[in-house]
C-alpha cells in the first residue's frame, strides 16, 4: 500500500547505534535497536513498520556494521523481511560515511534519486504527521535542499541539536530555509530558543536527492568524498576505505555549514528514545509517577522507573532513580544522571567485563540458548529450539556435548545417526562429529547442553549446513562492496 | 580457657529470628544468625566463639526453630560443635518463651543456675569490657537481679528501648538498679535520654538465676509458666505447650514490670546489626560515604551501601541508597527506610514468592547445590561436594537424575553398582533406585544433574544412611522433650 501521491523514497535505515545508553538492557552485541522497548515489536522493526506504508521494502536498505550483522539479520528475519538489503560498515565510522555508503552504492538498488534517512531507534507517534511531513520533505529534496524534519520543543532540553527556521519555502508550515544548525546548546540558550518560537529540535531525519547530497559532501567532508568515489568506482575495498575516511555526523560535517538546508516542521509525537530517561517519559506511569515492569515490588517510592525482567526487584522509598534488572547486571541511577550510563559502559568495556558485550541468553534464528553455569572447563546452557527448525549442521574442534532432554522430542544427527530423542534421555556429541538438532514438533524443544573442553567460545564451531544466512561464503559476500547488498 | 574467677555460666543463645530485615541476603530458610555479614564466621558462630573463652562449649544451648533446623545444625557442624544443645521450638513465640524453655529445661543440663543469655545475632568489639560485663552480672544475678547490660547510646535512636538507671548497686559502674525499662522512644524523648544522661539501650542481653526467672514468669506471665511447667512435668508435648502460650518478648513480659531489674553499664562497641543501616554503620566508607562490596562500578554516588555478590551492579549519582544484589534478587531502598524491608519482605511471603524462603544457592554438610534452570518438569543443579565428603545414600520415589562430571572424579553408587566416573562422563540415576556421590578426592567435584520427573521437590528423599544428622529418626528425636538435648 502506497500512501497518496508523494514523490518515490529510497529508504536508508541507520542502525549502526551501539546503544550503551540502555545498559544493562542493551549490550555492544544486543545493540538499542533490537530491543523490544515499546511494545512486541523492536525499533528496528517498528522503524520499518513505520515506513513499509510509503516505501516497498525492495527500496528499504539498514547500514549497520559487520559486529551487529547477526543480531540485525536476525530482527529482519523474525519478520520475514529476507528482501531487505543489509549494508555493513566494516566499523562505526558516525552518519556522515553511513549516509555516503548509501549515495554511493544506492544507484545499483533502486530507480529514485531520493533518499531519505532514518535513525534506526527512534519513536514516532503520530503516522499521518509523519506521511505528511515526507510528502513535503521529498518535494524539496527534489528541488536541491537538504531536508531536516525539525521537532517543536516542549522543554528546554540540552540533549538535542537546535533548527532555527528562516525564510519560508512555501505555504504556511510547508519548510523552512534553514538559518541555523546548533549543536546541543547550554541550558539559558535552551530556554530562550524554546520562549522566543522558531526553533525546532533537529530529529536526524533527511532527505535529499542522491546528487545534492553527493555534491554537499565533496564541499564539506572532500576526504571522506574521495575514498568514497574510490569504492564507488571498485578502486578501493570498503575495509580499506573505512580505515581513511574520517568519523564525523552528518549534523557536523554537512548541515551545520551548507546553506540549502530546509526545515520542514512535524508534529510526530517525537523520541529519539536516546536514554532510560527518554524512555521514562515514554511510559505510562502510576498515581506516585512511577513506572514498573516485570517482577517488582515496590513501597513508597516516587517518580521512579523500576524495570525488571525475570528476577525479584524490591524497591522501598526511591525518589527520581532508574532501575535496570537484567539475568547477570543490574544498573541503579539517578534520574538527571542517565548521560553518563554511557561512561559507566566504557568503563565496564575497559575493564574487558563480559556484561558489556553479551546477555546470558542468545538469540539466534531457530531459538535462543542461555548460558546458566561455566567454570574454566565447562559450560552449561539452556538452548530452545523453536518448532520447525533446526540448528547448522556443525563440528566442533575442541569440545564434546552432553544434551539431556527435557521438553520436546528433537531429532539429533550425530555422524552418520539419525534419531528422535524423547524427553529424559541423553546423548553424547564427541569431538570433530558432525551432529544437528532440529525440532520437528509443534511445541518448542528444550535441552540442556553440558559441553566441557579446553576451549569453549562460540567460534569453535564449523559449519556444513545452514538453513540461514551463517555459512562461511555467505559472510564473506557481505564483506564485498561493489555488491554490498544482502548478505543473507 | 575460663577467664578470671567469675561464677560459672549456662549460655543460652536464641537464635530463631527469621531475619528478614537481611532481605535478600536473609531468606526465611537462611536467617541472618548464619550470614556471614562481619567476616569469615556467621553471627551465630562469632556469637559462640566470643563466649567460649568463658563458657564452655557443654554449657552451651542454642534455642532455634524447627524450620531452621537443618541451617543453624549446619553452621555449628561447620566449626565442629557437635557439642552444642539445640533446642528446637517448634514454631517462633518470642524470647519469653525461648527463655522460659531454656530455664525449664536447664535442671537437665547443668550444674549452675545462672543462665546468661545472648542473641545469636548481635556484633560486639570489646571483648573484654564484655568479660568484665559478664562477671559483674553475674554477681549481680546471684543476688537475685534480672540482669540486663545497658549500652550508652551516641545517637537518639528510636529502634531501641531504653533503660533508666536508678540506684547504685555497688562500686561506680558497677550496675544500678533499673528505674525504667522505656519500649522505642519518640524521637524527641529519644533525644532528651541522651542529653539528660543515665539512660541506656538496652542490649537484649540479660542475666538471672534459674529460680529468679522462673518466679518472674509466674509472677508476670502466669499462663506462659504454667503451659511450661506442665512441659517440665512431662504432663504436655513441646508442641502442645507452643500451641497454648502467648507470644511476647521478655522485655515486655517480664523486663518492663518486674522490680529487681538490674543494669550493668557496658561499653562494648556493641550494634544488634538489626538493619540494613545498622550494617552499613559498622562499616569501613571511603572518601565519599560509600561501602561497596562485591562486583560494583559506581559513578559518584555518595552515602550509599552497594552490596553485590557475582553479579554486576553499575550505580551512578545515587545518595543514601542502599544496594543489596543476589543471584536471584535485589533490594535497592533508601537508607530512611531500612526498617521497611520487613514489611517488603512480608509482602513477598504472603505472594508466596520463593524469593523470601530460599536461596538459589543452597548448603548441605557436604558441600552446596545451586538451581541453575528450572521447568514444569525438570530443574538442574550444579552440584559441588567437597573434598572427603559424601550424600547420603538416597533414592527418589518421582524423579530421575542424569549426572554430568565437570570437575573431579567422584565415586558413585547406583543400585548395586559402585564406580568411579571421570569428568565429562556422565550417569543415569533411574526411579526409586538407591545411589550415593561421594567425593573420595581432595580437591571439589562438581557435577550438573538434571532432574525430570512430575514431582521434583526437596522431599522427595528416602535417606538409608548418612554421614550427618539426618535420617528420620534423628528428626524425630529432636522434636522430642523431656530429653530435648542434641537432636544431632
């Protein structure tokens, strides 16, 4: 279903975020895009949702990088999005170069010439406004502007950039040129932009013709220009030139200095939903302001949010604080201190603290496992298999598995066997065999998995077989640019 | 090694409070006269150590409750008191009743009349203004006092009751006569007390002579001795008599009303660690108010207490907070409220959450398990025996077990067979068959069982033989008076 009669969109979908904002909750490999933070679907997915009404999903393209690729990969499969394109950034390298990446390579995906580029998290509640606001949006683009959706203030907030709209370009409330750009100001400077009117919060929203924007960044970032037409030209491969180009916004390197910048105002119910605190506001809270999820119990406490998941959470007499529960870390913060969740997460990365890279449970696309005990020659998980599917043909190198069975009746291959195993019965995976468990049931399968072995990290493990994107030649495909489209 | 020439003592230790101002790290089953809160030994055992260089180990009693039999029965196996009188009542009826227990059951035990008793959960640094203490009330108890030991208070604390001192009853400090025995004072009152001077906490410690205290029950609390002396006469059950006699504390029972109250002054760098807050007083702070235990990364928070375990917490920007992280629940409650965590913890029992009765990890005289998964029909475990140490000899009527070894080499029993079984094998314990693990070696074994069967409770145990207290008719013995001596 197209929405009226607006220009056509190429759409570019920047979910490249590591999200150490909502730690414990996201993680460097469970980045803020793929967490379900607003109902069953996750912003990822709801970004897309959003968009499928305007933009068939064959001109629909998520740049993320080569680190995330399976956790992407694996939130657009769960809504069997397999036509999607997956452009991965060999490394993070901020808007500018992702927003390049795809005027680069956009000419082999699609027939349209404008892009317009969404933050991959970010809530939007008002869908009409937002259809409204790219009609307008693409009919400048296609007249040579930069385009920016400009969100009206509600409060003084010095988390965002500042628009300050100039010269109209059209009827009342159609866009604005576009007479300032201003980086998170102080607060006094907040407050006056927000009483004096025609200031708008900067939503990293664009769109712009493939050409203006092409032109824009070899005025204002003429490096990251030249290793880009390099690429584009198959001169240079994209890890050679993501290794050059410099790390830089698009807000900073482009919209701050060029003067064809526009402003199209929207009223779209806006969150960048950019920390716990963000998130908060989100929320629907009780008579004392606060918000609880999951398993909580709480006396006397006020404006607070207490989020929890499967273990007990009991909080008495809080005032302001954001509680963060998850299977293996806990976050306990001040609401005006949400910033600085970031700093905490650095430290915990630099202290090289698993808590910053993994969950306990692991997503994948026939279930999940959970580690739930190790020790320096072990590991034991917890792994459901949803019904219907089934895990790679796999070996491993160095470690054998013990798999008990405790719900479901999974086949197993190991070597040349081919069996159903019923609840309560084990079997004994040995080393360097190649082995499969799959569920072919009706009800998910669940197991636990004893491995012990001198080595005992995900990589040792060699694939024959897969039913998803996670055969070797597959991932290399994805590392080609040239072709970088799927790599599923 | 006795001290000095005092008279001789018969300790009575209470040690059934169910400690739930500790939540999380008390659980009704893991009260906190076990935890170790102040270094390597429990309460309990610290409780016992500090007495033993002037009571003797035979001249000691622990009077406790049934649920939490296997609990104190391990903490004394622990440091090899074996020696040591448990008294189980069968349910909690407040220190009236544990101590009118003990004064009806001591003829059996001893030859001295002078009963001192001693919560099992207190804290106290000086030693030997304690020993001195203890000499001069028994002196005093010999005259015929109800002895209590009054601490000087430093803050007008309204969680404690005071106690006025009256006449002098000797040398300076010796003790005074008890003029008033005030319950938890207003603040202001609270506050008067301390400026005023002559007032005391009173510190839950008491000495009396066995006939003092017995006269006192029948003079204050005639059904509560009369349902005891029927017990003593052997004419009524334990049971029978805790069904029928009051709940009351002996400060309200006896200690409020009665005229021979003495008070011995004593400056023992003494807390009852009743609270949370309580805790964090004894505790070493850095330069910015906080304690932090555990794996814990904190952005400037000031004034808090951050008790984590194995998991990580991350705090930022918090003040007077208190923090409390265990495996499976936590606590976060502003350090205003402390004494609110009883009510917090009622709550949960009355929700009939596990959370309140039990420890994820559980210890055994053999070593410790710990529940790792758990579904409708199967639960894992990691199971840890240490060195030279075996379960009993068991079978389950409902559940099977499979045994991966991970660490060690442990000696398993199934049935008739008895065999070695080397880490990464694995055995298959079938229903209603009798098998033992025992741990022959001297370093841990541990093993992952997984249980599947309908009913897979704790009870589901036959026990044949075992190395400790618990086969049944031990059980039964210790629930028997008349002869309520050691049930070990």
């Amino acid at each position: 279903m197209e929405t009226g009669n607006g220009l056509p969109l190429y759409g570019v979908i920047l979910a490249g975020g590591s999200g150490t904002r909502f730690w414990p909750l996201s993680r460097s490999q469970y980045p803020k895009q793929v967490l379900k933070l607003l109902g069953s679907e996750s912003l990822l997915q709801a970004t897309i949702e959003r968009l499928l009404p305007r933009i068939p999903l064959t001109r629909l393209a998520v740049v993320s990088n080569a680190a995330q690729a399976d956790v992407i990969n694996l939130d657009l499969f769960r809504k069997g999005w397999t036509d999607i394109k997956v452009w991965l950034e060999p490394q993070g390298r901020n808007t500018a170069a992702a927003v390049g990446l795809a005027a680069i390579v956009l000419p082999l995906e699609t027939d349209t010439d404008i892009m317009a580029v969404f933050p991959a998290d970010h809530y939007i509640g008002n869908q009409t406004e937002f259809f409204r606001a790219l009609d307008q949006g693409a009919e400048l683009a296609q007249a040579g502007y930069l385009v920016t959706f400009g969100i009206k203030p509600t409060r003084p907030d010095t988390g965002y950039g500042y628009l300050k709209a100039g010269k109209a370009l059209g009827a009342n409330g159609y866009g604005y040129q576009c007479a300032a750009f201003i980086e998170k100001p102080e607060l006094s400077r907040a407050q006056a932009f927000l009483s004096d009117g025609g200031y708008y919060w900067n939503s990293g929203m664009f769109l712009f013709r493939r050409d203006v924007i092409l032109d824009a960044l070899a005025r204002y970032l003429p490096d990251l220009h030249q290793e880009l037409r390099l690429l584009g030209e198959r001169d240079q491969s994209l890890e050679e030139t993501y290794r050059k180009i410099p790390s830089i916004s698009l807000d900073q390197g482009i919209m701050e200095k060029a003067a064809n910048v526009a402003v199209v105002p929207a009223d779209l119910e806006w969150s960048d939903v950019g920390t716990w605190e963000a998130f908060y506001r989100l929320l629907k809270k009780d008579s004392r302001g606060n918000t609880k999820v999951g398993r909580v119990e709480d006396l006397d406490s006020r404006n607070c949010l207490i989020f929890a998941q499967n273990r007990l959470v009991g909080t008495i007499g809080l005032e302001d604080v954001i509680v963060v529960d998850t299977a293996d870390a806990s976050l306990v913060c001040h609401r005006d201190r949400v910033q600085d969740v970031k700093g905490l997460v650095e430290r915990l990365t630099n202290l090289n603290l698993e808590e910053s890279v993994q969950h306990p449970t692991v997503e994948h696309p026939w279930g999940h496992y959970q580690i739930i005990a190790q020790g320096p020659c072990y590991k034991v998980k917890e792994i459901v298999v949803a019904p219907g599917k089934r895990l790679s043909l796999q070996l491993h190198r160095y470690r054998t598995e013990h798999w008990v069975v405790v719900e479901g009746t999974p086949m197993v291959t190991i070597g040349n066997e081919n069996l159903a195993v019923p609840v309560n019965e084990s079997v004994f995976v040995p080393l360097k065999t190649f082995h499969r468990l799959e569920n072919p049931g009706q009800e998910p399968v669940k197991i636990i998995e004893v491995q012990t072995g001198t080595y005992l990290e995900e990589d040792d493990i060699v694939r024959l077989d897969d039913d998803f994107w996670r055969l070797p030649e597959n991932a290399d495909q994805s590392q080609t640019v040239g072709s970088p489209g799927s790599h599923r």
